[in-house]
C-alpha cells in the first residue's frame, strides 16, 4: 500500500530467497520512499531491482508535478544506477540493461558483493497509445547464464596454537557444514552469531554461543582468528576484533565490502575450508578448546536454570518455541541483543534474519512479512520492541498477502536501551522525558484495526502457550508481553553478576 512498506517487505523476501525481488515506483517522492530499505539492502548485501518511472529530462526543474531529479537518488548504495531513457520501439537495449541489473543485484561478478540496483525510467505524454491492445508486452527469460569461473588464491593457513573462528551474520547456507568441519580439523571453538545460520542447527560442539558472557570477564589471547560473514552484533567482541586486527583473516567470496579488516582473502567459504581441511597439518592446542568449550558450558548451565520473567528470557522462550525448519525475524536494539546473549546453541534448525546493515528499527514488521510469505507452511515469528513495532504498523496490511506470521511485542513503554548506557545514571534532568519514548500505543487496538487476533501473555508460560497456539492459526498473530525498563535492566545486571562470579571462581 505505500512504497516504504513494500520496500521493506521486498527486502525481507530478497533476504529468505537469496534471488533478486524487483521494486517498481511512480516518480517524485515514491522512489525516495524506498530508501532506508535501499541502504539496509546495500549494508547487508540483499539483492533488490529498482525501477523508478520519472518524468522527461526536458520537464526536469520547470516545475512540472510530481517532478524531481531522479538521477543517482540512491548515490552510493546502489551497486549500479541506470537511465533507460525514453522508450523505444526496439527492445534489445532494455534487454541489455535489465540482464546488466540482475548481473549487478546477484553479484554475479563477483568485483562486488549482491545488493541493490536502480533503474529510472522517463516516460513522455501520451503514456499509451490509442489502441493499448496492441501493446507487445517485453517477456524473456535469463536462461544458461555463465557465472564467471574465479581463480582464488588461497595461502595455507600458517600454524596456531590458539586458533578461533567467529562468524557472523549470514543469509542461507553458506557452506556451515565446511566451516564446522574446519573447526574440528583444526580444533578452534566457533563463536557463532545468531544470525551466522549456525548456532542453531548444528550439533558440533565446537560451536559457541554464550562467548558474549565470558569474554566480558576472561581474557583470551587467541593467535589466529578466521573471519567469516559480516561484523557480529556483540559490542564485546567487536571491540575485540579492533584489538585482534593484524591476526584476523576475513573470508569472502566477493571483494571486500564495508569492512576494515586488514588481512582478506576473497574465496568462496566452501572452497577455502575445503582446501584448508586438506592442507593443514596442524591442530590447536587441547587446552585453549578445552578452556573455551569450559566457560561456554557453565554460562550455558546458568543460563537454562534462568526463569526469572525478563526481556532476555523472553527471547529465549521464542527461539525455543520454534520447531526446526522454522523462522525467526529479530527486531534491532534490544531484542537481537537479547537472542545474542540468552539463547543457546541448539540442533533445531532455525533460519534468522534482521536489519543488521544499518540497524534501523524501521521497516521490521515489512520485513518480516516479507520473510514469511517465501514459506507459507513453516512456523514463522517476529520479535520486536514497542517502538519499532509503531515505526511500521501500516506494514501489516501486507499481511493480507497470504503471509503466516506471529509478531511477539516486548512493550516496556518507550524502549529502554538507553538505559543500560551510563547516561542514565548521570542524574540527568528529565532522562526519562527525552531517553525514552513511550507511544501510549494500545497494541490490542492495532491487532483490532488490522484484524490480526490478539494474545496477552502476562509470564513465560503464557508466553510459550500462545506462541503454539498462534502457529495454528493463518494470518498475522500478535503476542503482546509487558515488561518494565526498570526490572528489565535489574534482571540483565543480576545474571551478569551471577555469571561474573560463576567465572571468578575458576
């Protein structure tokens, strides 16, 4: 219904089908609509097709309505931006072009990573000719296409002692199955993003997910750590990272994109792991896998005995609810920190998804529509905040596009990660008044007014019954859960101290 919305919603279906979705807009402010999903597109690497109408270059700065410039609108984040032109009677051109836009958005050149792609095109009065039946409408398929055959270079892996893997947020199978299968060779403990596709659905126990919790009170010296997918969502270990620069390698299959890591090798995951597995003579030490699956066990045993009713307890209980083969769309600020630190590696296998490239909290619902609608039959769930559930409300009139989708809102009254940062403890004037920003919003009403049926799940229990519950039924489920800043942040400060002193005591 509004080009923001669809924009986003393409951007969750590029994201589940890893295949180019086409946008197509009228001129002015219509395509400027689709930017913030242009940008979150480009940061994260989705694959999106842009195709703008716009007036004729000679009506450009006359005036003229619904009349802007439209050329390079997306500046930067786009891969490539095109001007078709006025139509033409002879379509090869426009073959040409739109071939050259799906090479582009699928990364297909591998000189740069898949991502969004504009093509703007004028129109002229009349629009139509007199008899709109003998319109020829262009059809044509992109059939046996030749994907570049790239020559990696790929130096075998010089010897470790203590070596690491981290991977980060990654769309589909990027090749898990190799890199656990590298871990184990060479004996470096995975430290597994929640969106790396691998903390959940793996049974090795080379994969970390707790890393968060003890690298905030161990100190680990690690002398080789081997990069895969985009930067990780923990603060603590991107700080880390900074530190451990000249040790890192980062593996991609493109050329590196948006990421400062000094040592890059470009090759696809798959063939890197696999000759490493076949040419490294090495293994780390017993003792530093050892000393790192220690700490993950004992955060992960505090961790399931956690039944205190919070805002990470919460995110827990909506990973564990979801059956294997199932989704999970994580909404940003609090709710992917809290699915970092409180869930825990599993066998399910569950594909997850968020707005990590700029971090924004809008567009989430769309997305998550989007998502959902590639697999209709599949248990699918969105876990969101308050306040980025109200940046996207009119996103749930795409729901009536044969998407299954349960929505769990944490509604703490205005958000709240502001409140861990030491502002808030700066005896402010007025915090709570300009920190915090509490919509008033009924979320029972919005169910009503998008006729999605409504569940209020006051403790844990609630909450699990009325997540299975709502994968039964067809639609778009909203599962409101109230919480408070304050006890909130109480309840995450208590778990950390008990952690702390878990550790200490090693």
């Amino acid at each position: 219904m509004d080009e923001r919305s669809s924009a986003f919603f393409a951007l969750g279906l590029a994201k589940s089908t890893q295949k180019p979705v086409v946008l197509i807009s009228t001129s002015g402010t219509a395509p400027a609509n689709f930017y913030p999903a242009v940008i979150e597109a480009s940061l994260s690497r989705v694959p999106l097709i842009i195709l703008s109408a716009d007036r004729p270059p000679y009506l450009i700065g006359t005036g003229a309505n619904q009349t802007i410039n439209q050329q390079n609108l997306y500046g930067s984040h786009v891969c490539n931006f095109t001007d078709v032109g006025l139509p033409q009677n002879n379509n090869e051109s426009l073959k040409d072009h739109l071939f050259t836009a799906f090479q582009h958005s699928s990364g297909l050149k591998f000189e740069e990573p898949p991502g969004p792609v504009h093509l703007n095109f004028p129109f002229d009065e009349p629009l139509l000719p007199e008899n709109v039946s003998g319109i020829n409408p262009l059809s044509f398929t992109f059939e046996n296409i030749e994907i570049p055959v790239v020559k990696f270079s790929i130096p075998i892996l010089t010897k470790s002692r203590q070596p690491l893997i981290i991977v980060g947020p990654m769309e589909g199978n990027c090749h898990q199955k190799e890199m656990i299968q590298l871990a184990e060779r060479i004996q470096a403990p995975i430290l597994a993003d929640p969106l790396s596709q691998l903390r959940y659905g793996s049974n090795s126990k080379m994969v970390l997910a707790n890393y968060d919790y003890f690298l905030r009170c161990k100190k680990i010296n690690p002398d080789l750590i081997i990069r895969f997918g985009r930067k990780p969502t923990s603060k603590v270990m991107n700080q880390l990272l900074d530190k451990w620069k000249n040790k890192t390698i980062l593996i991609d299959a493109w050329e590196q994109f948006n990421d400062d890591c000094p040592q890059f090798i470009q090759s696809t995951i798959g063939k890197y792991c696999q000759y490493q597995i076949k040419n490294c003579s090495w293994q780390g030490e017993h003792g530093w896998q050892k000393q790192l699956l220690a700490w993950e066990k004992e955060v992960y045993d505090i961790l399931m005995q956690e039944s205190v009713y919070s805002e990470g307890t919460i995110a827990r209980i909506c990973v564990d609810s979801i059956k294997s083969g199932g989704q999970l769309f994580i909404g940003n600020s609090m709710p992917i920190r809290d699915v970092d630190m409180f869930t825990l590696t599993s066998s399910k296998i569950i594909d997850t998804y968020s707005n990590r490239g700029a971090s924004g909290i809008d567009g989430v619902i769309s997305s998550a529509l989007g998502m959902s609608h590639n697999s209709v039959n599949k248990n699918s769930l969105l876990l969101i905040g308050d306040v980025s559930f109200y940046h996207d409300m009119n996103g749930l009139l795409a729901s009536r596009y044969e998407a299954n989708l349960t929505i769990v809102v944490i509604n703490n009254s205005g958000g709240g990660i502001f409140s861990f940062l030491p502002i808030a403890e700066s005896n402010v004037e007025n915090f709570q008044q300009y920190w915090t920003t509490d919509t008033g919003l009924s979320i029972e009403k919005v169910a009503g007014l998008y006729k999605s049926k409504y569940y209020l799940a006051e403790n844990l229990q609630d909450l699990e019954k009325s997540i299975q519950e709502s994968f039964k039924q067809k639609g778009v489920q909203i599962i409101e859960v109230k919480t408070t800043i304050r006890d909130n942040i109480i309840a995450h400060n208590r778990l950390r101290d008990k952690i702390k002193a878990a550790l200490s005591d090693d």
